[in-house]
C-alpha cells in the first residue's frame, strides 16, 4: 500500500440530514436498491466539534483528536452540563451485564442496557430518510464521493430502547458509559453520545471484568472516549459495507440468489476450499515397515522396568523384563519410507529410501525370524516443557474445541455468559499478558493447592501477541483478585459453563507453575538377517520425573504431537550390547493420507497465522459460512459444498485481489494503522474503493468499484458453476454443476442429483458415473380403471410423488409411511383422490381431509385440525372431521406432540429425558420434551444418533432461549399504573400505554390524539408532559416497564447485539461482511471484523 498520511483534522460542519429512526424493515425486493417506501422520522444529530449537522444523517467522520469529553467528564457537543439531583446513570450493552453491575453499585444509581448497537447503516431501502431516497449512493449507506460519509439511521429494533434511554438521561445527574473496551464498545459509547445528546457530565467508564473492585475502580478512573478506536471501528464497517454491497450481487447474478461475500467471510471459505481441492487431487500411496516386540534379558536397577510384578520378580532371576516395542527405520544404511516420503499425487519423491511393499516386509519378516538382536544405542537426554500462555480468544475457542468439543460459537456464548455475571475477564482479547494482581492469584493459588516447589521463583510473563493484536487487553482468566476454583463455582453454574471455567481456570494457574522436567530415551537396535542385510529398529520413550504445571494442566488430546508428550513411555533399563529376545516380528501396511480437513479450532489457528480477520470475530466468521451454506459439518470437520466452490472460484478468477491472504492481512495492517491513528481512514478507503490510478501500487490500481463494473460482464456463469471431475472411458469430462436448486452432475446429456451428504473429495469420476447409471426411479403402476390415466410413481427433488398422464397431469406426494419401492396402484389411487372432500357444514363451508407438510389434517375455511394417523385421511368422516375442528386448537408443544416423531431415540444425557425427531416447519428437529434443535446440513433423520442429538441439543441451550416475537405495534397492553390524561390546548390525548414485550426492552405505543395529527400523535414514546403527569400518579409507565424488562433479562440472559453483518441477502439488500458476524450469540453480541 502506499505511505499512510496523517489523519486530517475536520473541523467544517457537514452539509447533512439529521439521524434518522427508521420504522419496521421493507419487505424483500430484486434488487440491492431502496425503494422508495415512507420515510422514517428524524431527530437531529450533533457533531462531536460541537457543530449540529445540517442536512446530513449523522456524519460519522470525526476530527482527529478532537475529544467528546471534556475534563469534567461532560461531551464537548453538547450544551453546558446542567445537573440534576436524579440518580447516576450507566450504560452498558447487555441486559445480564447492567443487572450485576447494578448489584454491585447499589442505591443512587441505574445501570441500563443499550442492548448492543443503536444505530448501523441502513440495513434495507425503509431504513433511509426520505431526503436520501433517490441518491446514487444510498444502497449503500455511504456517501463515497463525499469522503465515505457514513448514513447512520436508529436500528428500527432498537427505536424504543433509545427512546428510554433518552427519558432516563433527562432525570440522571450524571452518564457513564461503561460499554466494552475494545472497538465495538468505543462505537457503542460514541453513538450513546451523539444520539442521546446529554446535558450532563458523561463519564467513559472501562473495565475488562465485572467485580466489584474492578467497578469501582473504573468509577474512580474514568477516561475519554477514544476517537482512533471509533474510527477504526466506522472504517471496518464501511469497507464491509461496500465489499459486501458491491460483490455480492455478482454472486447473485452469475450464482444464484441469497449468497453472500465478505472481506473476511470469502477468504476463510477459500482456506476451505483450498484443502478440499486438495483432499481431491490426493491419490493414495501404500508403504510397509516391519513393526517388533522384544525383551531385555539383562536385570538392571535404574530405567524403571515396568508396575508388573509378575516381571519384576523374573527380573530378579535375570530373565526377560519389560517388553521393548520397536519399529524397522533402516535397512543396509537405508532409512524405510515413511509417509512423509509421498507426494499427494502417491509418487515417492525423497531419494536414497528404501519403499518396501507388503511381499518385500513379509519376506524380510521371514529372513529375521533366526536373527539376534543386540542393543546397539542408547541415548538419554533431560527433557523439560514449559507452560502454555494464558488463553486468548483465538486459543480459548481452540481449545475448548478440542478438550470439551465445544464449537467456536458455543464457546464464545458461554463466554459471555461467565464474563457478564462476573466469573471471567473480558474474552474478547489479543493479549496473553495477567496483571500484577492476577499474577499474584495464579501464583499464590498454585502454592496453596500443589506445593511451592511447583511455583517459580519469579512470576512468568507472557508478552507475545498475535500478528495485528487489536488492544492490550488482559488474558482470558478468572475474575477477581482472588480465584475461585472451579469447585467453588460449580454448585452456580450448568455444565457447560462450569467446564469452560475450569479449562480457563487450570490454563490460568499453570501458566505460573514450573516446568514439567524429565528424561528421554531413544534405543537402537538391530540384526543381520540370514541373506546378510543389515536391519535397525528404532524405540523411543520419556520419564516425566516432576509434572510441574501438568498437574493442573494438559493440552488437548486431538493434538497427536501434545498428546503423546502428555504420555508417559517408559522402556526397559538397557545398555549397548545386551541381546534381546524376539517375542514377535509383524509387517504392517500403511497408506497415505490426504490433508487432513479444518475443524473449527484448526481454521482459527490458520486464520490467525494468516493474519486474517480478528480473534474476536472468528466464532461468527464461521457461523456465517455456514448459515450461508458455504460450509456443512461432518463430525467436525468443515466440508465446504460445491457451492462453495463455484463462489471461490468466481473471485479467484474475476475478483483475484479481494481474496488473496497477503493482501486480506495487509488490509488488517491498515486498519490497525487507522486505530493507532497514523494512517488517514478516508485517503486508505478512497485507495479501496475507486483506486490509486497511477499504477504505483498494483495491488490497488483498479478499485472495488472499478472491477465489479469491469469484470461483471466478463463473467461466463456457466463456466464459473462447472467443476470438472475427470474423464470417462470415452473421454467425455464428467463435471459437477451448480444449478439454482443445487449441485448435480453431468455427462453429455445425462444428469444427476448429488446427494446432500456427499463430500467434495468423495465425488470421484467412478462414483458420479454411478450416479449417473442409477434408475431416475420412475415406475409405472398401471392404469388407473375408473379415469384410464396411466398413474407413474417419481422421484422428485422434494420427495416421491405420483402423477397421471393427463393433461394437466394430477400429482399427490407420498404419504410419511409409503416407499416408491413397495407403492401399488391400489395406494396411488388413492392419494390422487386427496384432497378429499368430506361434504359441507352447517354453514354450507366445505369440509376436506387433506396431506400437507406437517402431516394430515381437515379443514373447513380457514380453520384446521391435525389427524392422528394417515389412515384417517381415506376414513374420516363429516362427522369426525366436524367434531375435531370443533374442538379447541392446539398450539406449540402440544400440537407437536400430537404428531407421530419421524425417530424415538434414547435419553438425553443432561436433561434425562427421552429424545425424539419430530418434523417442525423449517425441517426436521431433535427435541427433549424441552430443547428444539433443528437437524444440520449432514444429518439424516435415518441415522443420526443419539450422541449427536444430544450435541444439537446441548449446542442449543448454550444459545441460550430464541429471542420472542415483536409485540404488534399499538395492542400493547398496560403495565403500569394508569393515570389521567395530560390536558393540552390543542388537543385532549390518553396517556401512553406501555408494555414490557417478551423481548428485552420495554416498548410503549404511540399516544394517541383525538383531533387533527400532531408531532405528539406521531411520537413512538410518551412526551414530557405526559411522563410527568403518570409520574405523579405514582409508578410511571417506565419505570414499570424497565423494572418488568430488568426481570426478565435477568432470568434469560444477554441480549447484547453488536453491528455486524447485514442479514442474509433476500433480494432487498447486499448483505456485508462485518468481518463475518453472522448471528447472536447468548448475548447477542455481533462483531465486526
């Protein structure tokens, strides 16, 4: 990239509409474009200058060291600070988080949630104001001729909170904003700040753990906003933004619709599909080695001899002890090939090795059958390990991946869990480093529990940071200047957070313990076989004479290397020359192994030496290519689809620059270089997004804008959605396509489905070609008596069904407990006599018996009932059928439990109680009685098992509960006490009605007005003058609801959501990276990269 330059000081006032608050989402549409639907409301916005915008929606472009505080803590935007004699109020972002924080100020103060994010670019064509409808950058939310002037619009979710918070504010005497520190949380606090406009002192209030040392001390120390870090953070969401804006329409063109590209996002799939190319270019190769058993017969003391005492006691008498396994590794001087000897295309590539095959290690077996081994080698050395450092995110999340096979998500959910009730530091962090005081903790903890020979003498510190380290942060560790252990918590927390607790709790303590220490041996030994070739074998063992930080500590058991230096080997007590006993001789046949597949924690490993993305973004990086059906889990691997593959291979062709890991970690540079403040945001964007143009920097000569628009007509979207495989006998290419409803594969005119769970690198050029060879599945039945239509049963993509040759054709699908294999026509006639009709009622509606989606049913008018069994669809009568719909209707669990479960499985292992699959409305769900979880790309309803089941399960609850549906706008009921109405002279208006939704904010509905429309009657939150009167009545409607909303949120759990990606591109918009958040986690929280 070119030299950075100095952020530029901008001080003029911006030519700007106010902050907008848009109203519910539009609907879907075709195109990326707004639509011209009503505008939103608007409210003024002020500049952190002190300047109020003038047309513009809230610019977001700040002038460079220009603080929003003051030094008595007051914005320097706002009017003189006037305060009042109210309470303290804080804002943090998640509801869990403002409850413990609460707890621990005590009376005096109110600690209220944002809820994450406030305000966001507009996220569809309803979300922008009126007085930018129409311009050609408004579907992106981001002026680029105008040094990529950011639209920031109220997030229509979160309009009511922010009213809220607005009347909260006028009756505090004091604001903290006590929001996360790190980028995220500096965004959050700065757009509190421009949109509630205070006249109070507001205090920047940063911890890094909840307890209630650590609140006071942020109290007593509080700071001013920081502006590089809210730059950083504006720069990252506009360029995800426009990547996102920008790309993914050519997705949606020359793919097929709903796909999605992200700076962040689009890189990881290509690692993916990377080593899948790779798994299918593998081509296995075979190598034997001969694998020996033998036994000292020389009685030493020393080298412990084994725990048998049988051996020990034959020991004493001088015969054979401890059996020495060995392996053959050299033959005449020659070493043996090993797997590492192969290249992936099955080609012996290292010279000077002998290859033996299974004939060649059976016939060597043979000639050393008479032979005598004698000792020839032993060498023994100190072996010493150190600990591991302190978890980081990026470690915290592959290492919980591992040991308690939890996936990135899931550890990041609970995370937060433990962080917002205090049993944790904050776990979004880059740092390995513990402060003084945890170090005295660790340290002292250590002691207490192991001995102070496992304590150094001086404390360990850790200072590496990962390549492009967002904030010194402190580790990951127990909360507190003291550490509970994990048996002190384990009677608060469910299992799944106690575990993460203890992992975090053990790597914290061992970081401060000493060295494990012990001995390691490797011995060699050997024979001339009976043709006079000169055979060596190889052993190797360890003695672990003192475990130090073991003790508290292991590393995960799927590292091979970590696992077997966590093993002790201990061999028999030999020395050069002492003959051994052959006890067996057995060839053993190995064969190569392509490239082992990413799982969730090897992808962040990747990720993060790549220097892609961030670690705090890497859980919802991989939630996303997933959600987007990028990516479908087989066990734990990631197996990227064929979809992933056409996407890839698009960019790499046509967009080669945007996907390339140098320059994705050279842009990670830059916007590291923004937050530090030594690098211009707009100069680096303009760079991005229309290019340098002098061809200085041929990594950026042609902007985003510039390619998309060049490149979009080159792209063949029939070349770009072919996959060769290979060819057939007859040299005609097998290949694979992606068409709109999926993959299939093709041979001249012949084509095929591949089936769901097939993986890339097993669709060989054999299996596609049988495929194609099996029968379409369409059988004739025969001829239907009654009509003379011929009735043939088919296979078709969303199940069997059976149809006539009529014109039209009539079709009927498949009953649940039928099969194409053993339907008759007697069977098929009868479903093509659905839906039947049973007569009419009272009313003279009709009444028919019908199959749907969810199993048989009647229906008369818009009213339904579900049937027990599918028998009932051919016998149910008028009467039965009236009787049923005159019953009261079933909801939720219990109308589910009326349907037959597609699978009864066994108990899930943490509630008890039995599993079952049932069919639900967006697909098959393994349920307890209590947890849904929807089955994934990979699980078959025929064979998923019960462990698996259980994981969905488990998965789920770690989510945390599914956020409720929206109270319907203006049926919202009273809470709070009611008072009289507030007297106007222009009009005569009701108080207010507020709600405590089933979401976690409380929401109010619009007052309403008997005469003529007034600014009042438009207003989504009850005026001052009506807050007052309810607030001399008693309760007011807020506080009643904020106290309803607190208890609830205490009881659910975090709802904190943070900007991130745009949602999943319906047509109405291009959804961005955000370096690839793709949903909330327990508490909602969403990441930009």
């Amino acid at each position: 990239m070119p030299p950075r330059t100095k952020t530029t000081t901008r001080t003029t006032a911006r030519s700007a509409a106010p902050v907008a608050e848009p109203g519910e989402p539009s609907g879907t549409g075709s195109t990326p474009s707004p639509s011209a639907s009503a505008a939103p409301t608007e409210v003024p916005a002020t500049r952190p200058n002190g300047r109020a915008a003038a047309g513009r929606a809230a610019p977001g472009r700040r002038a460079a060291g220009r603080s929003t505080t003051g030094s008595s803590g007051a914005t320097g935007a706002a009017p003189e600070p006037t305060p009042g004699s109210g309470t303290r109020l804080v804002i943090v972002e998640s509801p869990a988080k403002a409850k413990t924080i609460a707890g621990y100020l005590g009376p005096g103060w109110q600690v209220e949630s944002s809820i994450g994010h406030i305000r966001d670019l507009p996220r569809s064509a309803a979300d922008v104001p009126a007085a930018h409808k129409g311009k050609p950058w408004a579907r992106l939310g981001v002026d680029v001729d105008n040094d990529f002037e950011p639209l920031y619009v109220v997030t229509p979710d979160k309009k009511l909170q922010v009213s809220k918070l607005k009347a909260l504010v006028k009756e505090a005497s004091e604001l903290y904003l006590a929001t996360d520190e790190d980028r995220e949380g500096e965004a959050i606090a700065w757009h509190l700040l421009q949109t509630l406009k205070p006249t109070v002192p507001v205090k920047r209030m940063v911890f890094h753990e909840i307890t209630p040392q650590a609140i006071r001390r942020a109290v007593d120390n509080p700071r001013e906003i920081d502006e590089n870090l809210v730059n950083a953070q504006e720069t990252r969401r506009i360029l995800d933004r426009l990547y996102g804006y920008e790309v993914s329409p050519v997705l949606w063109k020359k793919v097929m619709p709903r796909l999605s590209a992200g700076r962040v996002q689009s890189v990881a799939t290509r690692v993916l599909v990377e080593r899948e190319r790779a798994r299918m270019r593998f081509r296995a190769a075979e190598y034997w080695n001969i694998e020996g058993l033998f036994g000292a017969t020389v009685a030493r003391q020393g080298w412990p001899a084994g725990s048998d005492g049988a051996d020990a006691a034959a020991a004493d008498a001088g015969v054979e002890r401890t059996p020495l396994p060995a392996t053959l590794v050299a033959l005449d001087g020659n070493r043996i090939a090993t797997g590492r000897d192969f290249a992936p295309t099955g080609e012996l590539t290292t010279s000077g090795v002998t290859r033996l095959d299974e004939a060649g290690a059976q016939a060597l077996t043979d000639r050393l059958a008479q032979a005598a081994f004698a000792v020839r080698s032993v060498e023994t050395k100190p072996y010493r390990r150190s600990p591991y450092p302190p978890f980081m995110t990026s470690t915290l999340q592959q290492e919980a991946g591992r040991k308690l096979r939890f996936s990135s998500q899931r550890t990041m959910q609970i995370a937060q869990r433990l962080y917002e009730n205090g049993y944790i530091t904050y776990m979004r962090t880059d740092s390995t480093n513990l402060s003084e005081t945890a170090l005295t903790a660790a340290r002292s903890q250590a002691e207490s529990l192991y001995g102070p020979e496992y304590v150094p003498a001086s404390p360990r510190t850790y200072t590496k940071k990962v390549k492009n380290a967002q904030e010194a942060h402190e580790a990951i560790r127990p909360a507190g200047d003291h550490f509970r252990t994990p048996g002190e918590v384990r009677g608060e927390l469910d299992v799944d957070s106690y575990r993460l607790y203890e992992l975090i709790w053990q790597r914290t303590v061992a970081s401060q313990m000493a060295d494990a220490r012990g001995t390691s041996a490797t011995i060699r030994l050997g024979a001339t076989s009976s043709a006079g070739e000169n055979a060596e074998f190889s052993a190797s063992g360890k003695v672990i004479t003192f475990p130090g930080f073991l003790r508290a500590y292991v590393e995960g058991a799927d590292d091979p290397d970590a696992e077997l230096e966590d093993r002790e080997r201990r061999l028999p007590d030999v020395r050069q020359g002492d003959p051994l006993a052959v006890r067996s001789l057995t060839p053993r046949g190995h064969t190569t192994s392509p490239p082992a597949r990413f799982t969730e924690a090897s992808l962040v490993k990747t990720l993060e030496e790549l220097g892609i993305g961030r670690p705090s973004t890497y859980a919802s990086i991989i939630g996303t290519i997933q959600d987007r059906g990028y990516v479908w889990k087989k066990g734990s691997a990631l197996v990227p689809s064929f979809v992933a593959f056409a996407v890839v291979g698009l960019l790499e062709d046509h967009f080669g620059r945007l996907v390339d890991y140098r320059f994705t970690a050279t842009m990670e540079d830059d916007l590291d270089d923004i937050a530090a403040g030594t690098s211009a945001s707009t100069d680096w964007l303009t760079r991005f997004y229309f290019g340098t143009g002098d061809g200085t920097d041929p990594a950026t000569a042609a902007g985003l804008k510039h390619l998309v628009s060049e490149r979009l007509g080159e792209i063949d979207a029939r070349e770009v959605n072919s996959i060769p495989l290979g060819e057939a006998d007859d040299g005609t290419t097998v290949v694979v396509r992606v068409g709109r409803y999926g993959p299939y594969v093709q041979l001249g005119e012949g084509r095929a489905s591949v089936p769901d769970d097939l993986a890339p690198d097993e669709l060989t050029v054999a299996r596609a070609l049988e495929l194609l060879a099996a029968p379409s599945g369409d059988r004739v039945l025969g001829v239907d008596t009654a009509t003379g239509a011929t009735i043939t049963a088919k296979a078709g993509r969303f199940g069997p069904y059976v149809t006539t040759d009529t014109d039209p054709p009539r079709t009927s699908s498949l009953l649940r407990t039928m099969s194409l294999e053993t339907l008759t026509l007697d069977d098929a006639v009868k479903l093509l006599t659905l839906p039947r009709t049973l007569g009419a009622g009272a009313d003279g509606e009709e009444v028919t018996a019908q199959n749907g989606r969810y199993g048989p049913y009647v229906k008369k008018g818009t009213e339904s009932r579900s049937l027990e069994s599918e028998d009932q669809l051919f016998t149910v009568t008028l009467e039965d059928a009236l009787a049923l719909l005159a019953q009261p209707k079933a909801r939720g669990r219990r109308q589910a439990a009326q349907t037959p479960p597609l699978r009864e499985l066994g108990n899930d292992p943490a509630s008890g109680k039995p599993m079952v699959v049932r069919e639900g409305r967006f697909g098959p769900y393994v349920t307890d009685g209590e947890t849904n979880a929807s089955l994934r790309k990979g699980d078959a309803v025929e064979s998923i098992t019960d462990a698996r089941a259980a994981e969905l399960l488990a998965d789920r609850r770690a989510r945390g509960p599914a956020p409720a549906k929206r109270a319907a706008r203006g049926t919202a009921k009273t809470t709070a006490t009611k008072s009289g109405a507030a007297k106007s002279t222009t009009a005569k208006s009701t108080t207010a009605k507020s709600t405590t939704a089933k979401s976690t904010t409380a929401k109010s509905t619009t007052a309403k007005s008997t005469t003529a429309k007034s600014t009042t009657a438009k207003s989504t939150a009850a005026k001052s003058t009506t807050a007052k009167t309810a607030a001399k009545s008693g309760t007011t409607a807020r506080d009643s609801a904020a106290k309803t909303a607190t208890s609830r949120v205490g009881a659910k759990g975090s709802a904190t959501q943070k900007a991130g990606e745009e949602p999943a591109a319906t047509g109405s918009s291009a959804p961005d990276d955000g370096g690839g958040a793709a949903g909330a986690t327990s508490g909602g929280t969403r990441r930009t990269g």
